[in-house]
C-alpha cells in the first residue's frame, strides 16, 4: 500500500511510500503496488462550521472511497496477479473542492462552503488547528501540488480487479453522511 505520486524525497509520506516502493522494487520480491488517490474517508475532518479550507485550487482532484480500495488489495491477494506491478486505483470522478463541498451540503442538507487559501494563508490556518510545523507547511504545499490537475485522471483499476466500478461520490455521501453532521 503506497500512495499516488510516490518517490524518495517526496513530500511527507509520499517520501516514505516511496523509499518502501522502491526497496521492494529492488528485493527480488514478487509484488502488487498500490498507489490510491486521497480518500473519501478523509474528508468529514476537514468540513467545520459548514466550511472546507484548503490551497487545492480550482482543479479536479480525484479521491476513491476506501471501501473500494480494500476490495481493490482483496482481488491482488486472493487470486494471481501476473507481473510485478503498480497498480493505481481511482474513484470514478474528480471534482474541484468547491464542487466537492457542494455535494457534501446537498447530501446533508446545508450549506458547506470551499475556501481556497494561499499556500501561506493554509500553512497558518493548519498552525492555527495545532498541525505543527514543518508539517503544517508541507501539507498546504502538497495540497497546491495535488491542486494542479495531475491527481484528476481517473483508472479503470478498480473494476478490473473487482469487478465492481468504484463508488460513486452519491454512494459514498449517502453511506457517510452522518459523519459531516
């Protein structure tokens, strides 16, 4: 398990992931690497008072539901998987962050808002909420980087492995949405 856009000297723990791809790569050890987009499951932390901060931007960026990633490792563990390979498994939508705080309100029924913050103006707020420094900084520097359209192209990964098409953005809100309240 990994994460997208893993590589040594990432930011945050996409440096790490990507020390541990990179060492299994060269063990000589059959692998399946999976590298997912963020996660749905994230997301009711970052909702407060009927607000979402963040320094994403306007671009897509692409989250798959959790759910989907575990029936995603069960398929890669319960039948042979061919080649060593990294997979990279996707929600079935990318949404901007103000269209993603537009759905969460319609699914609980009040409005929530997107504020897009400056890399700046996001590392303070993160302080602000006890995320200490540099990993305050980073995280609003990463959000930016995810911002940028480069984690908006979706896979068909999770319906080959299993089957089953990713989860919609409506699956997810429905099956959650009392964790926005």
């Amino acid at each position: 398990m990994s994460v997208r856009d893993a590589a040594p000297g990432a930011r945050l723990g996409m440096g790490l992931h990507g020390q541990a791809d990179a060492h299994l790569r060269k063990s000589g050890v059959p692998y399946a690497i999976l590298q997912p987009t963020g996660f749905m499951q994230t997301l009711p932390r970052d909702v407060r008072d009927g607000t979402m901060y963040g320094s994403y931007g306007s671009a897509a960026v692409n989250y798959i539901d959790t759910r989907d990633l575990a029936d995603v490792a069960a398929a890669l563990l319960t039948s042979p998987v061919g080649p060593d390979r990294e997979y990279l498994p996707t929600g079935p939508a990318s949404l901007s962050h103000e269209r993603i705080a537009a759905e969460i309100g319609r699914a609980i029924g009040r409005e929530i808002r997107y504020v897009n913050l400056s890399v700046a103006e996001m590392t303070a707020h993160l302080e602000r909420q006890g995320v200490p420094q540099p990993f305050a900084g980073e995280l609003a520097e990463l959000q930016a980087e995810t911002g940028n359209g480069g984690w908006a192209p979706t896979t068909t990964v999770v319906a080959e492995l299993t089957g089953h098409e990713p989860r919609t953005w409506q699956d997810f809100l429905t099956d959650h949405k009392d964790a926005f309240a």
